[in-house]
C-alpha cells in the first residue's frame, strides 16, 4: 500500500448518500419502498456521483419504529425483499463501483426477537441476562429515568413481575452489554454480514450501550414525574473497553468504513473514538442539530438562533478534529427536519438555499452525507391532522402533549419543526401518481409540493438543484484541497455570512455562503480579496457574479461562491 493511500484511504474521498428504504422506491407496488427499489435507482445514484450508499435497516422487524427494532439481524424485512435481492443490489452496486454499508443496530433488539422471548419467558432464562431486568420499587418503575421516546424508560412486564429497560420504544428493549454472550452474539452476526461483503456500517444508537452502575435515579429538581436519562447512558464510563474489543473481534479484520452515531462525545473526547487508535473512522456529532431546540428539548422550537453559532459548532468540529480525526459531515437524515426548511428558505429562495446549504458542507473537511431528497430541494411537510403522522416518536409527543393539556394545534405546530417524518415523506421522482414513488398508496402521505420538486423536471434543467450537486460533487473530487486542505473560518462574528477557506500547499479555496434574504456586503481579509489569480469555480447564481474587490463582496440573497486562489 503506497503511502498516500495510506494517509486517503477510500472513504475520505467518498460521497455518501443515505437511503430510507422505506420511502425511496417501490419496486412491486405495494406502497412501501424495497430493494428491487433501490436497485432500479443505482445508475440515478451512480450519476449523481455517488461512491457509498448507506442504506437504513431492511432486517426482519415488527416496524415499531421503522426497522430499528429488529427480530432477525440475519434475514431480510419481507416487504422490503428477500436475501437473494440483497444479494443482487450489492453485486449490481459494485459492478457500478458503488458501496454499501450497513445500518447497525445493536443497542436494542425488538421485544419480538428470538433472545427477547426466552429471556422474559422465565427469571431462571438462561438468556435472562441478555436484556436488563429489575424489580419495581411497590408501583412505581425501577429508577426515574425517561425514555428518549418520551414516558419511562422501564415497561412492567406481568409474566415475571419485573420491567425492562428501554430507552427507546416499548418494543426497543435494551442490550445488556454487560453480558459476555451478548458481545459474542454481536460479534458472531456482524462478521456474517461482512464476510457477505458488505462494505461497512453505519453504528446506531452506540454510545447508549454502557449504562450508569447500579441505576440510580438521576436528580429531579423539577419533580418531573420521569426526567431525561442522557446523564444515565450517555458516553458512560467503560464505553471504550467495549467499543475497543467490538473493534477487534469485527471491524479490524476488514477494509471497511464506519461511522458511528456518537451522541453525547465532546470534540475532547471524540479522540478516542476516532483517532489513530480510534474504534471508527468517523462519527456523527449532533450540536448543530439541536441548535433551534429550547430549553424544553426538541420540541421547543428557539427561533433566535444565530448563524454564529453554527459557525462556533462546526468550526469547533473542523479544527478539534484536524489532523486527529475525521469528521461525517451532514444537514439531513431520517431523525431530522429538512435543511432547507430548517436553516434557510424553503418558499422564494427554496432553490437558492438548498444549493448554497449543499456549498456550505460539502466542502468541509470529512466525508459528506447526502440524504435522499435533500438533492431535489425537498421540504418539511405539514399534515392536517396527528392522524397522519407515522413516527412512533411524534405519536408519543401527541400523546405526551395531550396528557400536559397542550393544545392540538400547538403540538402540530412543533411536529411541523421537528418531527422525523418531515425526511421520511416519499422520495419525489416525477410529477405523476403519487410523486413516481409507487402505484400504490404509499404507506406515508407524499409531501403535496412534489408536483413542484422532483427529481424528473431537475434531470434536464442546468440550473436545478440536482445538477448543482453533481457539479459540486465533481469539484470536491477533482481537488484534493477539499479532502487534505486546513479549514478555516472567516468573520465569525457575522450573522448573515458563513465563509471559510480551505489551503493546502497548492491552493486555498474561498468559499462563500449567504443566509440572509437581502443582498448582503461582506468585508474579506485584504490577503483574499483583488487576487487576479481568484478563479470563480462556482456559484448557486446564473449568470455572473459580483467581483471579489478591495471594497469587498456583495452577495445576493442565499448566494453561494467558490472561489480558487492560487499564488
């Protein structure tokens, strides 16, 4: 292996799309998204310039929350194929050299798998000890943690007179790692899958696996009835030990990728997970997704926030993890609102948001995901009714909400914001029968605008979102400064324009992106302004855009500029 394939190994040049099989493609017009699915949208995939799809998990599940509740990790969801057709799509994705990975869920099973039965069958189960049981305290539940799905983290189960702990749905019992057989297990299973060939995965949910010794109940000064657990199983103490030998026994044995959902890890921390001895290659960090939540979690909307925080958040990623890490780089995916709703402008200027959203992170140091739809410009929707909604997490919020006697149209309106199912509305592919989608009713509603947004009247259009996203793949790929160059940011302060630059020896890339609706002047240091060597590379505008002068720059509403500067 030559040296500079050591330090770029194939999934730092990679760009990830992300598919929620459910809703990207149906296949045999049941309504529901399949594998004949996503393999009938591989050459889509394969021209948008995609290298990796990371593909949500299509095992066998009871769909309690959309397949990450899991009965058999080693077959596949009856609705969504068989392992033959798996089988098919990870041939047909490498012959296009396309790779998948895996969505990994090993936190929780579903109550519905096989371990889960014996083990509440009977307290002398010799799986017993797979899940964590405890006994309650009289009528109340073992510690007064809540779970993330809102209500307590513990369901009473009246066959042995014990709860369970889930910190997820009631039908997402917890792993006990603690357990020896249950890492063995795990290890057994994830090297079946690739050994199959499959070219990584995707670690749900991982930093949950070690809970706080001896469960105690955390402080409640509010006298909550259950308060917020994350201090009780969040990045807890030991967490290494078993992430480290998980390393080891699986992901060490191959040429692989991994990212893991980190929640909770502190750039001082994030060494450790993903470092030179770190356990994965990279790992999703989620401040930035929480930075419109209140003090009263997600669904408390904060409309202050400021871009110069987001800058603060991401900066602090870039440089933390600069020569130590390696950073997965994301607006969207199937837990959060859609960006362009979320950060910028999804009415007037929807097209020029979600070009200038895709320049803001694409171009960051790390390997970028894109999430179906996100490449179209597609929007949060708004049902009329909760009875529309899918999500066991929003049904939870609506019933919470009614219990605390909020107002049906005020939880609605914070479902509008943040609800999960915002990103799971059906993929968008044409303007015909429920958006091209399938000939069936879809299991979720399509978002009503997709007669307006889709991904057959962008194929031919120069100006579309989607051609923007190929040119921009395409100059990520043609310019090692994107991968290999030192980010940094410029004007932190300002609250209307997010600029950084990336400078390698041969290059700095200047990179400009607006989020106000008015036209806006941005002062840039004297060093990067009246270069005549300053190459405009792209620019989410028609048309010609404002010259970089000594006066400064002037920027439309939601523009993105690239600039290349050479000396």
């Amino acid at each position: 292996m030559s040296e500079m394939k050591q330090e770029r190994p194939w999934w730092k040049e990679s760009v990830v799309y992300q598919i929620y099989p459910r809703s990207f493609m149906d296949g045999n017009g049941d309504g529901v998204g399949d594998l004949p699915g996503i393999l009938s949208k591989l050459d889509y995939l394969k021209d948008l310039g995609i290298d990796v799809i990371w593909i949500c998990p299509v095992y066998r599940s009871p769909n309690d929350d959309n397949g990450y509740d899991i009965s058999d990790y080693c077959a596949i969801q009856e609705e969504f194929g068989t392992m033959e057709q798996f089988d098919e799509l990870l041939q047909e994705a490498h012959r296009r050299g396309i790779r998948i990975i895996m969505d990994l869920v090993i936190n929780h099973t579903s109550d519905e798998h096989p371990w889960f039965i014996e083990s509440r069958s009977s307290k002398t189960s010799p799986k017993r000890d797979y899940y964590i049981w405890r006994t309650g305290r009289g009528d109340a539940e073992p510690n007064n943690w809540e779970s993330i799905f809102g209500g307590s983290a513990w369901e009473y189960d009246d066959r042995t007179d014990e709860y369970y702990m889930h910190l997820f749905s009631v039908k997402q019992p917890d792993l006990n790692w603690d357990h020896p057989e249950v890492r063995t297990k795990l290890y057994e299973m994830i090297n079946w899958w690739l050994d199959k060939g499959i070219d990584g995965f995707r670690v749900d949910a991982i930093t949950h696996i070690k809970k706080l010794a001896l469960l105690p109940d955390l402080p409640n000064p509010e006298k909550k009835r259950y308060v917020a657990s994350w201090d009780g199983h969040r990045n807890r103490e030991g967490i290494l030990d078993y992430l480290r030998e998980l390393y080891r026994e699986t992901f060490a044995k191959y040429d692989i990728m991994t990212v893991g959902e980190a929640n909770g890890v502190s750039i001082a921390q994030a060494e450790d997970y993903v470092g030179r001895h770190g356990v994965f290659n990279m790992i999703f960090q989620f401040e930035h997704m929480t930075i419109d939540h209140g003090p009263g979690g997600k669904w408390d909307y904060r409309a202050d926030w400021k871009l110069s925080e987001l800058k603060a958040i991401l900066s602090a990623w870039q440089k933390g993890l600069e020569g130590r890490g390696w950073n997965a780089l994301f607006l969207e995916n199937h837990d959060v609102p859609r960006s362009v709703s979320r950060f910028a402008d999804d009415g007037r200027y929807r097209i020029e948001s979600a070009k200038m959203l895709a320049t803001l992170f694409m171009l960051m140091q790390g390997t970028p995901y894109i999430y179906q739809g996100q490449e179209i410009g597609m929007t949060n929707v708004k049902f009329e009714s909760e009875e529309q909604y899918r999500d066991v997490e929003i049904k939870n919020y609506f019933g919470e909400a009614g219990a605390n006697g909020l107002e049906p149209q005020k939880a609605l309106e914070a479902v509008y914001r943040q609800g999960r199912d915002n990103a799971r509305t059906p993929m968008q592919w044409n303007d015909g029968l429920y958006a091209g989608f399938s000939s069936h009713e879809p299991w979720i509603q399509v978002n009503p605008n997709y007669p307006h947004i889709h991904v057959a009247g962008q194929l031919e259009d120069p100006g579309s979102i989607l051609n923007y996203y190929k040119r921009l793949i395409r100059l990520r790929k043609d310019r090692s400064v994107c991968i290999d160059g030192s980010y940094d940011l410029l004007l932190p302060e300002d609250e209307r324009v997010y600029a950084y630059t990336r400078t390698s020896s041969e290059e700095v890339l200047l990179v400009l992106c607006s989020f106000s609706q008015e036209p806006c002047k941005v002062q840039l240091p004297e060093h990067l302004l009246a270069v005549p060597a300053a190459e405009l590379l792209l620019c989410n505008y028609d048309g010609d855009a404002e010259p970089l002068t000594a006066e400064g720059a002037v920027l439309r509403p939601y523009e993105a500029r690239i600039y290349s500067i050479r000396s």
